[in-house]
C-alpha cells in the first residue's frame, strides 16, 4: 500500500538546545539558509508523499508561517523586479510545497504521545513518521528507502544505522538479523538501554513507517525514559509481535536535537555551497590552525 501520509513531531521544549530554543523551535533552526523542517518537508515531497501533519505547540506557529503565503514580503520583492525574482519564487515555492496541516500538542509527553495526536489525521492506512529535528540529506531520500521496504514486507520500518556505545545509550537499540543487503528484521527493541541491555549497535534514526495499529498499542503503553510516552516502547510490541524490518538508510543523519549537531550540519552544508562552498572552505582550514 502506497504512503501517502506523513507526520512531523516537531512539538518538543528543545532543552538541549537552550537558550537559543526559549522561543525559536529547534526544528526552524537554520542549516545555512532553510530551517531544518523545510529539508525534512522536501524530503517527503520527494519521496512522494504530500500529506503531512506538523504537530507543534505553543509559541510555535512560526512553523506555520514559514508554509504560509507571504503577501507583503511577495509584493516588495515582485516590486523589485528581476534581482529579487529568485527570492521570490522561493518564497512563493515554499507555500506551495505540500498539503500541511497542523495540531498541537498540548502537553510535551513524549514522542509517542504526540504521534498519538494524529490518529484522526491518520485514520485506517500505514503512515510515515519523521522526527522534526533530524534532518538526513541524500541522493534517494531517506523516507522513500523506508517505503519501499514497507511495500516490500508489508510491515512497520524504522531508519536505523550503527552508533557508538555510548550513543546508543542515549538512543535505542535494535535486536537485528539480516534480511539482504542494506535491509534487516529486528524482532525486539530497547528505548535508552543500560550496557547489560543493549541488544546490537543498531538505532532508530529519525525515521519510521508503521501500521495504524501502533495507536491502539500506544493507548495502552505505560510511560516508559524520563516519564514520556516512547514511540520506541510501542515499536517494541510491534516489533515483538508481527516483527519489523530496519532499513540502514544512505544519507547522512544530522541530529538538530543538539549543539553539535546543529554545528556539524551547517559545516557539511556549507562546504557544498556552490556560491561560497570553495571560500568557506578555505576559511575553515585556515581558522581551525589557529585554534
Ligand atoms: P526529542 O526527545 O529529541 O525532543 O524528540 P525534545 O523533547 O524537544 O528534546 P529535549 O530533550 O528537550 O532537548 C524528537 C522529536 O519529537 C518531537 C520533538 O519536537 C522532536 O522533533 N517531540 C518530542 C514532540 O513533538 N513532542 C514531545 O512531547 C516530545
């Protein structure tokens, strides 16, 4: 079954990046020039799908305004004739994107609570979901990957690739048996394990399809890390059950979740800049020896 859905949890207090996240969301923090979401938007539009729900919250419908049409900023730049017409037809691009509806969270609960949110937006089909503060730049898009397996096995799909240990105490870990290839089953999970827990180096990375089932299991899952309601704790009933399929994703994964990440993604970005790539680049060798 085709997926024609996708939502975007981008709801979330962003501590680890404060205080540049007390009121700009950590989801509209730029990577040169476009907000993180703004990839992650063309990532699925790319991928095919254009229905997606933006679950947001208080103080952020800057999210909102960014998909939004623009009217006075479109008048000055069309008055400004042939050097602000790039401008212009990016602005007016954005707007035309993809379908976007919106829903709040009302409460931060966890990433399972606002993925609960959508059942409605949802309703009877698998769906994809894409964590709004990791962002992944590739050739074939990473969300596309993940719906091929899913045509392929029918059922859920998370992103994974392989962390260090001590990141996957941070993160979750996959117990994995290889399918071919890039492509893997994975028949239990752990959300933030301990080292006696961990079941392989394999973690979810910002990505997943899933069955509409996932939301009768999430009503039933307990609180599980840091007093939130865990996707990761769900995935695992499923996984447990009707098993799921890990697909290590190509693309490069930049977490905006925290300082070096937002960092490390504006470095990489940069340095493919066609305008100022070569100069940035330069900069970059010649600042870093005199640290
Ligand atoms: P994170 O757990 O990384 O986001 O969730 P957070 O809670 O904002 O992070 P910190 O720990 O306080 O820094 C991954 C994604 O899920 C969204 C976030 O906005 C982020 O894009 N999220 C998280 C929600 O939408 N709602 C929540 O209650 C929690």
């Amino acid at each position: 079954m085709r997926i024609k859905k996708a939502i975007i949890p981008a709801a979330g207090l962003g501590t680890r990046v404060l205080p540049a996240t007390k009121a700009m969301p950590k989801e509209m923090l730029p990577i040169v020039d476009k907000p993180a979401i703004q990839y992650i938007v063309e990532e699925a539009v790319k991928s095919g799908i254009e229905d997606i729900l933006i679950i947001i919250s208080r103080g952020k419908s800057i999210v909102e305004d960014h998909f939004d049409r623009s009217p006075e900023l479109e008048a000055k730049l069309a008055a400004g004739g042939e050097s602000k017409k790039e401008f212009l037809d990016q602005v007016v691009s954005i707007s035309k994107l993809a379908n976007i509806t919106y829903i709040r969270q009302q409460e931060q609960k966890g990433l399972g609570h606002a993925v609960l949110q959508a059942k409605k937006y949802v309703g009877n089909e698998p769906f994809a979901v894409m964590y709004g503060d990791d962002v992944i730049i590739g050739e074939d898009p990473c969300i596309g990957q993940l719906c091929r397996a899913y045509d392929e096995y029918g059922k859920g799909v998370v992103g994974i690739k392989e962390v260090s240990k001590e990141a996957i105490q941070k993160y979750s870990s996959m117990k994995v048996e290889s399918l071919r290839d890039n492509l893997f089953s994975i028949s239990d999970m752990i959300e933030k394990p301990t080292p006696d827990k961990i079941f392989s180096l394999y973690s979810i990375l910002g990505r997943c399809v899933l069955p509409p089932q996932i939301f009768d299991i999430l009503e039933n899952t307990p609180l599980g890390a840091g007093n939130e309601l865990q996707l990761t704790d769900a995935m695992k009933v499923l996984a447990q059950t009707d098993g799921m399929v890990g697909v290590d994703f190509t693309g490069t994964r930049y977490d905006m979740g925290n300082k070096l990440g937002i960092l490390k993604a504006s470095v990489e970005v940069g340095l493919q800049n066609q305008d100022f790539g070569p100069e940035f680049r330069d900069y970059l060798k010649d600042i870093v020896s005199k640290f």
